[in-house]
C-alpha cells in the first residue's frame, strides 16, 4: 500500500493515502527508499518518524508501507559487530558505498548472508518442542557459544533437523505445528524492538554484578538484572565509567550503545576493546561484544531507535541463558530525540520542553532489564539482563527532568561530581551523593562468599566518610589542630579510603580492575589501621607519629602491586603495620 507525501518537517513526514496501513509500521519513503516508522495515524493521513536525512524530499513523493513493526535481525553474527541505530552494520555499509559516510537509502543486511556457520543440532527428529526451546548451537566466537532457538510464538514437533555448515538463510530443521503446518527454520529470528521478548518468570535479583571498580563494588552496588544510572555533568568520567563497566564486568555479553554520543568515543571503544584481555576468559573483550553506534552527527530520529535495538538484542541472548549488560551512553540525548520529534508533532510540551511521555518511555526501557527464567521446555535455564544508563544533565542540575524521571526507576544511582573530576580523582562517584538500593537483597550473597565482615566493613567504611564531611566544616572554620586526636585520626583514614582505596586509575593495567578479594583485603587493612590507632590513642601515643609511619606510604601504593603478588605483599603490609604502631604506642606511653 502506497500513499503521497503532504508535509515535510525535519525528520518527521506526513502523508496521505495510508488508512489501512498501522501504528509502528516500517515505512519506505520517496524513490531513495529512506527507512521511516508510523508514529500516529489522523483519518488517512500519517505522520511517519523517518531514520535518515530528509533533505531533497518534498510534496507529491510516494510513501510505501512494508505491513511490519520496526524489528531487528537475531542469529549468528551480530557478535564482533557494529550497527548504527537501525541495525545497519557500518562496516557492510562501509564496503557497499565505499565512503565513510552514511549514504541514504543504503540496504544492507544486519546478518552476513554468505558466510557459512558449524551448526550442530540438539534437538531430534520427533521431539516436541515449544518456543525458546534450543534446536542446536552455533560457536559463534571462542566465548559465545550461540544457542539457535524455537520462535517464541511456535509450538510443535521436529520433523528434520540436521547438523553441518548452513548460512543465516538456509533451513536448518523443520517444525510441524499442532495444525499441522510445516514451519521452516532458518538461524535467523525477527522480533519487533519495541515489544520486550517474553519470559517464564521475573526474579528479584540476589547476585552482584562484579564490576572490578573499587567505589561499584564495595559502596554501591548493582545487582545482575539491575538498573543503575550515571548521572553527571560535562567531563566528570560518565563515559570513561561506562567503559571500564563494559570492559570488566562479569557478564557473557556486552551491548554497548553510543546513543547520540560524539564519534570519537565510539572510535576509543573500537580501538581498545580489540585489545584487552577478558580476565575471565583470557579472550579479547570485542569476542563478547555487540556495539550500535548513533553518533551525534547521524539523523537524530534513528538515535531514539536506537536503545530499543540494543535492549532487543541484549534481550534475545538472555532467552539463551546468559547474563547481559546493556550500555546506554546516554539517556539524555536520547530523551533529545523524544523531544524533537515531539515539537515537530505539534505535541502539548511537558516540563522544559519534553513530551508527557518521558517517564514512561524511560520506564518501558529500564523495566526489561530483570532476573529471568527463560522460556522453553528447560526450567534451568535462566538469564539477567542489566541495564546501566548515563544521564547528561545541562550543567550538572540533577533535578532536570531525565534525571528526575530516572531516579524514580532505577535503583542504583551514582552520582559523578565536577569537583572530584577536577581533583583528578576518577571514578569521579561522590560517595555522599550516590546510593544503593540492592544492599539488603545481596547481604546474603556477600555474607556467604566473601564473609560477614565485608559489608560490616562498607558501613564502617561509610560513616568514616560522611564524619569527615561534616568535621571538614569545623576545620574550615578553626584549622585541623584545634580537632581532637580521634578527630584527627578520622579524617586522616577518610583520606587513605578517598585516595589509596576509592580513586582508582582506569589507564593503569594493575589497577583498571580490583577483584574482591584484593578490595576486602585493602579496605581491612585501611580499617585495622583506624582501630589500631585509636588504642594507640587512648595508650598515650601521639598522632602525628602514628601519621607518619612507613605503613601510610607503602598503603598509598598498594593499589600497583601485581595481581599475582599481592595477596603475600598485604599480608607483610599489615604486619609491619601492626608493630609500627605499637612502637609509636610504646613511645608515647614512655614519653608520659
């Protein structure tokens, strides 16, 4: 079905002559076939959000409907790839138009269709199954092996089925339904973006996401099928914290989606994640990674397209049991895109210019992040989907309404600070600010893998801190001196947590990743100090010279001691430390 363009506006057309055609429908619009989707429908007329550049098209210039929602591609190929928000991948683009920029009207498959993959089957001929049950597997990279799954909507019996070196395309079994109609099965599934893949069962999260940050895992942390967002101003670390999450957490799978994010970011990610080394597999990090790069400089309507393609991928390796994270970078241009295209429809603004529909739109993403049982006959099977999203509000004002609309959903807030940013110390998380809503559901967790003292240890960890805020307003007034000496042993452990324990350096390969293990021990022995002190104290031992003990120097560079070394080197750490204070206790006591 076909109709006429009435009104160009930007990226939004209106046509004419489209009654039967439906809301969401993919549409191809004038004779460069530019991609455009239904956003509403008035009588016959419909205003359609078109995904490329719009320029040159006018009145008169044909509109045809494809008759299907917005979907994207799911099968072997999509690891190792980069798609621009539409699922078009930049690199097939690339070898077809021959020139670095986006022509318009460019068809390309998101799958390779020629490449051949080792299929082998799982399931047998005659075997019942039903959606999300596992046909056979495909490895896919040396980390990912990739599962080739019923449909979700089908039901039925496995007629054929074999294994050997098919393409995407090629029918690799073939289900017989309960009405008996034979159903060809490629490697290759279609699902619509913006309807969340089904499940069996929503789990409350109990596992931590291992991140390898210091500040993350210690102070706030998110749970695997969590929310979290990182909201900051220009320059405070939003992305670089973005990309030390997707480099080391302990995930199966990385989406990483640069929404409307500048292009040279994208570039330090395609550069660096080939490089590094997952310090779970010993593989590169790009062999579990998906990207979708929408840069700033691409059309501004495919960028809202975007996060609903990374989230849908993300969602269809959680149906095959593995934990995903889904990187939004970030939200906020991404609300941009809701709000343009909002002006353009005439739409009735909502507060500082967004549509109405800001709040549930930002809900409808961060609700398909979850704990899941995964569909299918295998009542094992379950996968986590985490969604972390950064937030860039204008100046840093956190009660913009992203930022707003997005603290009321998710559950992990970290706040970045220009402050700290512009200290140098990075990750730039203020401690005072940020919060985690995950504690109580992983106690048990911590409690039973790394022992009750570990978040015995977080909350002592905490009111240090938050002590020293507030005795930083009388040192301000009457200097440090006039403090008492366990006021001034407070602030002096304050500061060996800010700096030898939360500021962490993302360029220094020692340090771009802190198991747990090695943060229980630095955080025990920064706290071991605190009480050994105080008891000095009390024995008569000057503070000045429990300062200035070696140990304070040697905890300021424990955070470069080799992975393989430092289990040996803490522990003669903490026993110098010990007699190093009793001698000061000694000589203090003496001195009386």
């Amino acid at each position: 079905m076909s109709g006429k363009i009435v009104k160009v506006s930007g990226p939004l057309v209106v046509a004419t002559g489209l009654k039967d055609a439906n809301m969401a429908d993919v549409v191809r619009v004038g004779e460069q076939r530019l991609i455009g989707e239904i956003l509403n429908m008035n009588g016959d007329a419909a205003s359609i959000q078109v995904y490329e550049e719009t320029s040159g098209l006018g009145p008169g210039a044909v509109v045809e409907t494809t008759g299907a929602p917005m979907s994207v591609e799911l099968g072997p190929g999509l690891i190792e790839n980069i798609y621009d928000g539409i699922q078009r991948p930049l690199e097939g683009i690339l070898k077809k138009a021959g020139s670095n920029n986006l022509p318009r009207g460019v068809e390309v498959p998101a799958l390779d269709r020629e490449k051949k993959w080792d299929f082998t089957a799982v399931a047998k001929p005659g075997d019942k199954v039903i959606g999300g049950d596992v046909l056979g597997t495909v490895q896919e990279t040396s980390v990912v092996l990739h599962k080739i799954m019923v449909p979700p909507t089908l039901k039925g019996t496995v007629e054929s089925i074999q294994s050997g070196a098919f393409t995407v395309l090629d029918t690799v079994a073939v289900v017989v339904d309960e009405k008996g109609e034979k159903h060809q099965l490629t490697m290759v599934q279609k699902w619509p973006v913006r309807v969340g893949r089904p499940y069996k069962h929503k789990y409350a999260p109990r596992t931590p996401l291992l991140s390898g940050q210091r500040i993350v895992d210690a102070l706030f942390p998110v749970a695997k099928g969590g929310t979290a967002a990182i909201p900051g101003p220009f320059g405070s670390g939003k992305t670089v914290m973005q990309h030390q999450l997707a480099k080391w957490s302990d995930v199966d799978i990385v989406v990483y989606i640069g929404c409307g994010e500048r292009g040279n970011e994208m570039t330090d990610v395609l550069r660096e994640f080939p490089e590094l080394v997952d310090p779970r597999t010993g593989e590169s990090l790009m062999k579990r990674t998906v990207l979708i790069a929408n840069t700033s400089d691409m059309p501004v309507a495919a960028r809202e397209a975007s996060i609903y393609t990374g989230i849908t991928i993300a969602e269809y390796f959680r149906d095959m049991g593995y934990d995903v994270a889904v990187i939004a970078d970030s939200t906020s241009r991404w609300a941009e895109a809701l709000r343009e295209m909002s002006g353009r429809l005439e739409e009735m603004p909502g507060e500082e210019g967004y549509p109405a529909y800001l709040s549930s739109r930002l809900a409808q993403f961060y609700e398909r992040a979850g704990m899941v049982e995964c569909i299918g006959s295998d009542t094992e099977r379950r996968g986590s989907l985490t969604a972390v999203g950064a937030v860039s509000p204008p100046g840093g004002d956190l009660s913009e309404p992203v930022s707003q609309a997005t603290m009321r959903i998710v559950k992990v807030f970290w706040a970045l600070d220009s402050s700290l940013a512009y200290r140098r110390h990075f990750p730039a998380i203020n401690w005072l600010n940020s919060y985690s809503l995950y504690l109580d559901s992983l106690k048990p967790w911590y409690d039973e893998n790394l022992g009750p003292q570990f978040m015995a240890h977080r909350e002592q960890a905490m009111s240090i801190l938050q002590e020293e805020a507030s005795l930083n307003e009388i040192v301000q007034l009457v200097g440090k001196d006039s403090l008492s000496a366990g006021d001034q042993l407070t602030l002096e452990t304050a500061k060996m947590l800010r700096e030898d324990f939360l500021q962490q350096n993302g360029f220094m390969e020692v340090d771009w990743y802190s198991s747990y293990d090695r943060q229980d021990k630095m955080l025990s022995m920064i706290l071991d100090y605190d009480r050994l002190c105080r008891a000095a104290i009390d024995k008569g031992a000057a503070a000045a010279d429990l300062f200035a003990i070696p140990f304070r120097e040697k905890m300021g560079r424990a955070k470069s001691v080799p992975d393989d070394q430092y289990p040996a080197v803490y522990a003669d750490m903490a026993r110098e430390m010990e007699e190093e204070i009793e001698a000061a206790a000694a000589r203090g006591g003496a001195d009386e």
